[in-house]
C-alpha cells in the first residue's frame, strides 16, 4: 500500500488523522506505518455503535456437571478413556502466554516470573513439570501450542530456548502471536502508539483460536488428527494439563466443551459463573450476576457456586464454527498509551477504548458444557497479583502444601 492508497483508504473510514505525521517519518517510518494501515481491520471500530447495555438472559443451573466426589468415584473409568485419547494423539493443549508481569511489579512476560524461594522456579518450568505429570503415564508427549503476543513473543521464545524448551520434545512445541484489534478515543478515532505504528492491543483471550488458525497451524491439528484442545492460563501454577480424567468426563458426558470449576469461596467471590443463559451453557461476570441468584442457596449451598478457572476442553471440530465471525467484540475501557500532539503520553485514566472477544463466548456456541469441579487446594494457585488475594505469596504456600520444592 502506498501513500495515495492509505489516504483514500483512511479518508472513507474516517481515519485520515493516522497519516499526520507521515512528512515527518524515516524511509523505513513510513513503510511501517503504511504495513500497519493495510493490516489494521477498522471495521472493528463500528462495536461502538453496536454495542448495548449487556442484558442478561434468563439464568439457570448448569445441567451437565462433575463433582469432586464423583471425579473422585468414577477416576479409573474417566482416566481410561482419557489416556487413551491422548496415547492416540488426539489431544494436543493451547498455553494463553501473552500476558506481562507488570502487576507483579516484574518487567518481563509473565511465564518468566520466578516463583521460587531457595531456587529457580519459574511459572513456566511448574507449568511444563505439570505437563510432564501427564505425559509420564501415557509414554507420549501432546502438541503444546504456546500464544505470545507482540510485546512478549521473542523473549518467551528465547527463554524456552535458553531452556532447552525443558526437555519437551521442540518438533512438539508451537509458538504464534495472538491477532491485534486497533485501539481508539471516544470518538472512534484510531490512536498512532507512535507517529509510525497504529495503536494495536491483543484482541481479548477468546481469539486464541483464530489465531492458531491465522498463524497457520490449522494444518498441524489436521496433519496429527487432534480432535480436543485443552486451553489454559499462564496465571494458575497449578494447573493440570491436558488432565485425562477432566477429558474422558467430558467425552462420557457428550458435551462439546468442558470448564474445569472450584466451588465458590464465597458467594462474593470475583470469578465467573459457569451456569446456563436461555438454555445455553454462560460463564457470568461476578459483576454481572443479580443478588437474588448470587446469594442464592439450597441445602445450605449455594446454587451457582462453580467458578471458572481458565482451564477449558474444547472440541476442535466446533471450535471451527467460531471463525465465522459469530463472537462479538466487547469494548474495554482502558488507559492507553499514544500520541498526543506530536508527543506519546500514557494517560492515569481511562482514555478509549480496547476490543476484545472473550471466551466465554465460545463456551456459548458450543451448545454444551460440562462443569468438572477440582479441589480448589490442588488445582488453583493463580498468580495474578504481587501481595494479597491470588497472589505470588498465596500461589507459594500451595505449591508447598502440594509438595513442590522451592
């Protein structure tokens, strides 16, 4: 694309602004940002129009669900069906690595942050020593699909390399970038990050998949005939992957998708719900759920009581159908750096606007979901924060109560 094109290209979307500063641009200034303007989908800006108040359906129970107990129960049977997906190959897992550790006050991605007291213990290793908890009782190593973002792709996958990719076999490893959404003001108007880049944000955890498939590994799931994938966080050092009896309880269950679930801590807990909206497996916000259903009790418990912890069994046949478009843009309103006449500030306060797709609404297309509740203890250590609640200190006394050395 060259100058005259990305004018008239910009004029008809009303984002001629985003060429201002081009007389000033370096040879190789102007071709990055013209790069950028040809990639950029604008069309996604028009979520601000479409965008409505979120009403909610009508809520109701989960209908398919595993409890602690009966996981506990019906271990062998669930465990043989899912060992022998994945002795077959047919089950390959997705690791959301795009995220920073800024919050936990660390300069670097997040799965790099060391977790250890008296050694090194990074959030990666714990997560591949889970990952090798699985592939030690079935003799073979799954496909581990890794998304990075652009901020943080080169330094994860450099550190996997400086770490020999911890012992995993390289062919099986799969880094890709996760698909960006442009940022914009108020009004609609496409921030530049810098005079020469347009403002671009990973577009929301539920673009994990188009992103696979963007990247071109569609043809590694077709190739090895990998018919489940397992996707999780990089927050929960705790997290069981590609767990066998998480993914034969869903197989048994005939459902197209499985959430692994703790009971709720309390019912003001902030994690989503996993429930039924009109008839259709939802995940509700904790800020969405009305009081009368989130105080809501039966038997002295409460009735939506399963909270999500990022750790999802997806059917790759109907994850397909969610590339068509089907999974709408939530607008986050956000603090975001950019240029301000002619300087690049980064604002305290919320100053535009963010679009993300999310999740939880691929686990509505599915059509069904199965609730597969873990013992909080045992599965959920989430290091989302640096001191507190879900935090470096808490995920640390976990790991140790789960016996691992640090």
């Amino acid at each position: 694309m060259d100058y005259d094109r990305a004018k008239a290209y910009l004029d008809e979307r009303g984002q001629s602004h985003l060429l201002r500063y081009y007389d000033e641009l370096s040879v190789e200034e102007r071709e990055q940002l013209l790069a950028d303007i040809e990639f950029t989908n604008f069309n996604i800006i028009n979520n601000i129009e479409k965008q409505a108040e979120k009403k909610l359906g009508k809520i109701t129970p989960l209908s398919s669900s595993v409890t602690v107990q009966e996981a506990r129960r019906r271990k062998i049977q669930f465990e043989a069906v899912g060992l022998n997906m994945l002795a077959e190959g047919r089950v390959g897992a997705v690791l959301l690595a795009g995220g920073q550790g800024s919050r936990l006050g660390y300069d670097g991605p997040k799965g790099t942050f060391n977790i250890g007291v008296t050694r090194e213990l990074t959030i990666f290793e714990q997560l591949m020593r889970n990952v090798f908890d699985v592939t030690s009782k079935t003799g073979r190593c799954f496909p581990l699909f890794i998304m990075t973002s652009t901020v943080n792709d080169g330094q994860t996958r450099e550190f996997f390399r400086s770490r020999n990719y911890f012992g995993y076999p390289r062919d099986l490893i799969h880094f890709f970038i996760q698909d960006v959404a442009p940022a914009c003001d108020y009004n609609g108007k496409v921030f530049l990050d810098e005079k020469h880049r347009v403002s671009l944000a990973p577009n929301g955890n539920g673009g994990w998949y188009s992103s696979l498939v963007n990247n071109g590994l569609a043809r590694v799931l077709e190739r090895d005939n990998i018919e489940w994938l397992n996707v999780f966080g990089v927050d929960n050092v705790l997290q069981k992957i590609c767990d066998p009896a998480f993914i034969g309880a869903t197989i048994i269950k005939r459902c197209r998708c499985g959430a692994k679930v703790v009971k709720k801590a309390s019912p003001d807990e902030k994690v989503g719900v996993l429930c039924l909206e009109d008839g259709k497996p939802s995940i509700v916000e904790y800020f969405e759920m009305p009081d009368n259903l989130k105080y809501k009790t039966k038997k002295d418990e409460l009735v939506y009581r399963y909270g999500v912890i990022l750790n999802y069994l997806f059917n790759v046949h109907d994850l397909n159908q969610t590339l068509s478009g089907k999974l709408p843009y939530h607008i986050a309103n956000k603090s975001l750096a950019h240029v301000e006449d002619g300087v690049r500030v980064k604002p305290d306060q919320p100053c535009g606007y963010k679009f993300e797709t999310l999740v939880v609404d691929m686990v509505k297309l599915m059509g069904s979901c199965l609730a597969y509740e873990v013992e909080r203890e045992r599965e959920f250590a989430p290091v989302k924060n640096a001191t507190g609640t879900d935090s470096v200190e808490t995920a640390r006394e976990l790991l140790v109560k789960n016996g691992v050395l640090l």
